[in-house]
C-alpha cells in the first residue's frame, strides 16, 4: 500500500464501548479529506476485550493498523508507538474516548494545508469534567507554562496535527519518561492552535487517574525544567543568609539581657526547618537521578506484542 496522506493515532486502554463509535467517527471524516488516510490504534495492554475489537476491525478495513503492547505502558507511551508506527505526511493525536470530536481533524488538516508544521487543538471549554480536574489541570498548565524554557501552549492536550517534518524528530526523541506536548513545542517550527470545545466521554471512565496525573505532572517538570533543582539553592541561600543575620542577634540579645532567647523550642523548630528542607530538596535530586537512572538502563520503550508491520524505528 503505498504510503497515506494522514496517520490518525488513538491510544486504547479499555475502551471497549468507544471502539465502535471511533471508527466510523474518524472514517467519516477522514472521508471527507478525499486523501488515503490510515488509524493506528495502539492498545496499551486492555484487559476489557478492546484488544479483540481492535482486531476485528483490523481484519474488516486494511487501513486500520493494530499495534498492541505485551503491557500496559501508559498513554504517552502508547502515543509514542502510534509515532513510530506512522507513515503520513500529517500525524493526528486523538484520543479514543471521543472528548477530541474527530470533526476538528478537519480544522487542523486546513491548517496544515496552510503550511503549519504543529497545530494544536486548544480546549477552550471541557464539558463532563470534574471541576476537581478542571481546576488542577488550568492550574497544571499554568504552572508548566511558567517555568519551563518552551514554550508549551496553555490549556493544550495531545490532540493535535503533527508534519512528517516534526514527526520525524519526535521519533528520534527516545526519552523514557516522556511530555509529548513539551516535545512537540520544542521541535519548533510553525506552530499555531485551532479552538475547540471538549466533549464528554462517549463511553466509560477516565483512565487518567490522580496518580497517573502527578506522574505526568513530574515528568513535565523535570523534562522540561530545573526550576525544582534552582529551588533548592535558592532555599538554601536564604536559609544561610538569615542565619548570617541571626548569629550577631542572638550574641548581643544574650550578652545584653542574659535570658533572652532560652530554652529548646527554637533550636527544635529550625532544626525541623531545616531538616525538612533538606529531605525535599533530596527527593527532588532522586527525582532527577532516577531518571537519569532509568535513561541509563537503556531499555526499550515500549514492547510489541502483535502488529503486522514493523515501525522504521520502534523501541
Ligand atoms: N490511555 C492509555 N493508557 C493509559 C491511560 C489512558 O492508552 O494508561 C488512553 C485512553 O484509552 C484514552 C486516552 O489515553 O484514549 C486518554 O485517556 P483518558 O480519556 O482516560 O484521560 P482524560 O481524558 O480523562 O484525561
Ligand atoms: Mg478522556
């Protein structure tokens, strides 16, 4: 088959239920593009039956392309697979639950036609989200945007149109602990956000749980920043320079009144401070260094239990 125009990618960790309204959703509209279009989904170790649907679906329409992990290896390691598997001239990121319309594609193929090499979908309203989750993630986002050296647009999730230009220096990014809206702004070129407006899930729950959102959270963090690591000297800096005021304070205040400034409390609670201190800024250098451990240990990123091709550059 000769190569298509557009890669879809939908990472696919139990959804059973959307599976069937995804395909024709995309099919749809990929339609309407006039141009050979392919969908990879990756199933990232499904326990719920997707897997078969996946399958299924595969054998009924050769431009489906299965690609299934032997695990469970997380969303922006699905996504990863879904990369490297490519083959268009125009790779989307979509989600499979449905929240990303697929009619949006179509705004971001026209910008791309345009001649931009990134165009983001940009959540101008969430619809059936927790004000919990809505909150963290504005504030998330936020936050990233503030100290980080890229420039990763706000309020931006992975749903978005990359060029095979982009596409082929995201495959070479082999990161293990990986912030694929970080790594796309950081390839650069012309970059641009469409708005949209997110939907409910069409079916099933989140599979993006507090825990697995801290863990995106760091990963932004360290890969895209040493904010955490400057906190700690900054810290430290302050901690040293107050104690360069306090040490002729107390001297005087003691030689003077002779009881000023006894007993333990004090000594207690700076030592805590401290201490305290101390451990955090500790954690955040094992939060470095066990990803420079993990980077070391060179392992393959994700492991293909089942798929019909071979990526140009998998693992
Ligand atoms: N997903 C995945 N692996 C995971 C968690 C999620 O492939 O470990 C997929 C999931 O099936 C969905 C997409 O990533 O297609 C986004 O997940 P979800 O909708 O649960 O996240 P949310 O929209 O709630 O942030
Ligand atoms: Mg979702």
């Amino acid at each position: 088959m000769k190569n298509p125009t557009f890669s879809i990618i939908a990472p696919i960790f139990n959804e059973f239920e959307n599976i069937p309204e995804l395909y024709p959703r995309v099919m749809e509209v990929m339609e309407q593009t006039g141009e050979p279009w392919e969908l990879i989904l990756v199933d990232d170790g499904s326990t719920d039956g997707s897997t078969d649907g996946i399958r299924e679906l595969a054998e009924s329409d050769e431009r489906v392309r299965p690609v299934i992990f032997a695990r469970n290896f997380g969303h922006q390691i699905a996504v990863t697979a879904g990369i490297d598997y490519s083959r268009g001239d125009a790779v989307v990121i979509i989600d499979a639950d449905l929240q990303d319309p697929p009619e949006v594609i179509l705004d971001l193929i026209a910008k791309w036609r345009e001649g931009y090499e990134v165009v983001y979908a940009v959540r101008e309203e969430r619809a059936g989200e927790s004000w919990f989750k809505k909150t963290t993630a504005s504030l998330f986002y936020r936050f990233i945007y503030r100290i980080t050296d890229v420039d990763i647009p706000l309020d931006t999730g992975d749903f978005r149109l990359m060029d095979k230009k982009v596409v082929a220096v995201m495959k070479q990014m082999r990161e293990k602990h990986r912030f694929l809206r970080g790594m796309s702004a950081w390839v650069g070129y012309k970059q641009i956000g469409v708005n949209y407006r997110r939907k409910p899930r069409f079916a099933g729950e989140t599979k993006y749980p507090l825990k697995k959102m801290i863990k995106l959270a760091l990963n932004a963090v360290t890969s895209f920043s040493y904010f955490p690591l400057q906190l700690a000297t900054f810290i430290g800096f302050i901690a040293a320079g107050l104690s360069v005021i306090a040490i002729p304070v107390v001297a005087i205040l003691r030689l003077t009144t002779g009881t000023a400034l006894l007993g333990q409390a004090t000594t207690i609670i700076i030592v805590l401070f401290l201490g305290g201190v101390q451990l955090i800024s500790l954690g955040i250098i094992g939060e470095y260094i066990g990803r420079i451990y993990d980077e070391a240990k060179g392992r393959p990123l994700y492991i293909v239990a089942e798929s019909p091709q071979d990526p140009e550059n998998a693992g």
